[in-house]
C-alpha cells in the first residue's frame, strides 16, 4: 500500500537532506527528474558553496528579505552543523574567502555522491500535482480547519499525514523548478508573494560587448536607487555581452524592486583602495613617467587591456594627446571614471536565468519554529519555495538545509499507522 510515514515532493538539497535526517523507515521522495539534485550539481559553478562559515547573526545580516522568520531554524541548525554533518558523511570541506564553504575536491557531484550514499528514502519519478486535504474533525485542537493526507501525482497517489513541500522556485526550469509546489500550496489557501528573479545577471543601457568576459576582482559595486547608495560591497564582477553578472551583481540584483517605475544606476569603483587624492598621485606619476606617451598608451599599469579604449572614450580625451599636455580638469574626469564608472540597469535578465526566486510561500502562513503551515495540519515546507532570499556566499542553501532540518525535527511521525 502507498502509505508513508512522511512524503517529501521535490528532490533538491532541501527534501534530501531532510531525509536524511529522519530516522523513520518510511519514508517517499517524490521527484519529476529521473535524477536527483540536478540544480545541486550546477550550484557554485559546479563546485557547491555549501554553506558559509559564520555565525548566525551574520547569516541573518545576509537575509535581505524575512531574515527575522529563520531566526529560530538558524540557531536549531547552524552553518557550523551544516560544516559538521557533511564531513561525518565524507565530504571534506575548505573555507574561502567571504567565508563560502567547499568540498575540498571543487566538485559538487562528491556532495551529491554522499548525500545519495545515505539516503533514507523511497524514490518515485513521478509529478505531483494535488494534495489531498481532509477537514480537521470536530474538537481537534491543533488549530488548522484542514489536514493533509496524502498527494496525488500524474501516474499514482501516495497517502501520508506528513507532507514536505521542497520544490524550490522558478529559476533554473531545467532542473524541474517550475514553480509547481506553489501551485500546490495556492490550491490550499496559501498566499504566494510577488515572484521575481533574485541574485541574478542585470542587463545595462550601455552597450559593453566591447569589453565582454573582463572580470574584474577587488572592485567595489554601488547600487543607486533614484540617485541613494542602496547596497555596496567589494568584490568581483564580470563584464556580459548584455550588461554584468558575478558575485557583487547578483547580490546587488536583489535590493532592485521594480525597474518599470524606478531608476537603478551601478557604480564601480576599479580602486577601492585609494581615494582621489591619492589616485591622482598614482595617475600623476605614471604620467610623469611617461611623459611624452600618448593618453591611449598611458593606462596599461592601471587598467585591463580591455577597459582602456572605454575609458579613453568616456573621458572624452583625445586619444593621440601626450600625457604631459593633460589638464586638470582632464585628469579630474578620469579619475572620476575610475571612482565612480556608471553603468544604467536597463531589466533583470531572464527568471530561467535567476540563482533564486524572490517571493514563494508567505512567512505569515508558516510557523518558524516548526515550518508547518498555519492553514493545514502536517503540511510543511523547506528551502527555496519559502518567502524568505539570501545573498550568494552559501546563505540559500543554509536556508535550505535549516529549514528541512526544522521541519523533520518537528513532525509528529505518530500520527500515521
């Protein structure tokens, strides 16, 4: 008989972890790939920042959006347990920098390899499509007017009164994120907030294929909302045949809300390290180094080769002018070019494209220290398609992995036969 102690519907980082930390038999996975943990495997360019190695408070400051709900599943399951459990099952891990956690061996399949070594699961390839829902009977006192009781799939129908909903979001379709557990949830009562690309590439006004694939490490990124610094940080970044991608990037996108009404503008300082003093000293040396260079030949010690011709253009000075005949004001404009480059937001690239989805499953609806919906008794959720967004540096899947942990340490597996 298809009956389960708990049903978990999606396959991802956060229903295979929960599994894994149940210590009940019966348990299902039910996942629509033939494979689990596809978007697992391409997380990190393929090398699965797994966590970061921090504190709490410093993964709540790293949660621009409903940190305050995981507060509770944080503290019940840290980043430093997090680093814990995947070394006890194998998975040797390293810290870089900003903290981002790695298995020592750059590749996410040896991730992926142990968490499958140590599944504690049924898997089914199969679509769910419905849950089954009963009313709560008369007298109950759990507070919920429904129960689930099972999940209807494409092919079959499943029966538990644990349900866990870790379907992730809408980015990256091709990993089965296709936004179904929202549906699901909706059927149910629950509210969906506003859906929309985070930590993903932005596309620009200006044209930048000139200087596509150029990354650039230990610049400063500003995100100007109507002309007010919104975020800023030191970092790397990439140059796009569309506009801009990279770690500073993605985190940026996350802080742009709407773009049709909105004015967004990046800023890129190439030298955090030097104010304008004493980059005009730098600037002042190397033309009096080269004083009877032309401006176009001046700027191979300061710029990537790529960047110089942009500059040369943006400054508006003349290319075949000697160094020594610069002006001033000349060498104010370019010293602005380095401290302050902007660049105008013209749209997000593509959701497909997005590293996560903001919006998902309203915190309102959700207990935080159990995850268990507040309109439907035994029904859970986990990870990505909760309404709460990290920054990159491994803080989504350390969302991911606390609240998967949150849940199955709070299901009351008596309630099946």
């Amino acid at each position: 008989m298809n009956t389960y102690d708990l049903i978990i519907i999606g396959g991802g980082a956060a229903g295979v972890f929960a599994s894994l930390n149940s210590k009940h038999k019966r348990i299902l996975i039910i996942e629509r790939n033939t494979s689990l943990m596809k978007k697992l495997m391409i997380t990190g360019k393929g090398r699965c920042n797994l966590t970061n190695n921090c504190d709490v408070e410093t993964v709540l400051l790293n949660i621009p959006r409903n940190s305050a709900f995981m507060r509770g599943a944080l503290s019940r399951f840290t980043p430093h347990d997090t680093i814990a459990f995947f070394e006890e099952i194998g998975v040797p891990l390293k810290t870089e920098r900003g903290g981002r956690v790695f298995p020592i061996s750059d590749k996410s399949g040896d991730v992926v390899n142990a968490l499958k070594k140590h599944l504690n699961a049924e898997i089914v390839t199969d679509r769910a499509r419905e849950l089954i829902i009963e009313s709560v009977p008369v007298g109950a006192t759990c507070g919920r007017p429904q129960m689930v009781t099972g999940v209807k799939c494409e092919t079959a129908t499943y029966y538990s009164k644990n349900v866990l909903i870790s379907t992730g979001g809408m980015s990256y379709p091709k990993t089965g994120s296709t936004g179904d557990g929202y549906e699901m949830a909706r059927k149910v009562g629950h509210s969906i907030t506003p859906l929309k690309p985070s930590l993903i590439p932005l596309e620009t006004v200006e044209d930048c294929s000139s200087v596509m694939g150029l990354s650039l490490k230990n610049v400063r990124l500003t995100l100007l909302k109507n002309n007010k610094a919104v975020f800023s940080e030191q970092g790397e970044m990439l140059f796009t045949h569309f506009g801009v991608s990279g770690p500073l990037v993605l985190s940026a996108s996350s802080y742009i809300s709407e773009l049709s009404t909105i004015h967004y503008q990046l800023s890129i300082d190439f030298k955090p390290a030097l104010d304008e003093k004493k980059l005009d000293t730098r600037i002042l040396r190397d033309f009096n180094e080269n004083k009877n260079k032309q401006f176009k030949n001046s700027l191979n010690a300061l710029l990537p080769e790529k960047l110089i011709e942009l500059f040369i253009t943006r400054s508006k000075i003349p290319p075949d002018k000697r160094v020594n005949e610069i002006t001033r004001q000349e060498r104010e404009r370019l010293i602005s070019l380095f401290k302050d480059f902007r660049l105008t937001v013209k749209s997000f690239r593509p959701i497909e494209e997005a590293v996560i989805t903001d919006g998902g499953i309203s915190v309102k609806e959700i207990d935080p220290k159990t995850m268990q919906s507040k309109l439907v008794k035994g029904l859970y959720f986990a990870g990505e398609i909760i309404d709460v967004t990290g920054f990159t540096g491994g803080f989504n899947l350390q969302i991911a992995f606390s609240t998967a942990y949150t849940a199955i340490s709070s299901i009351d597996f008596s309630l099946n036969p």
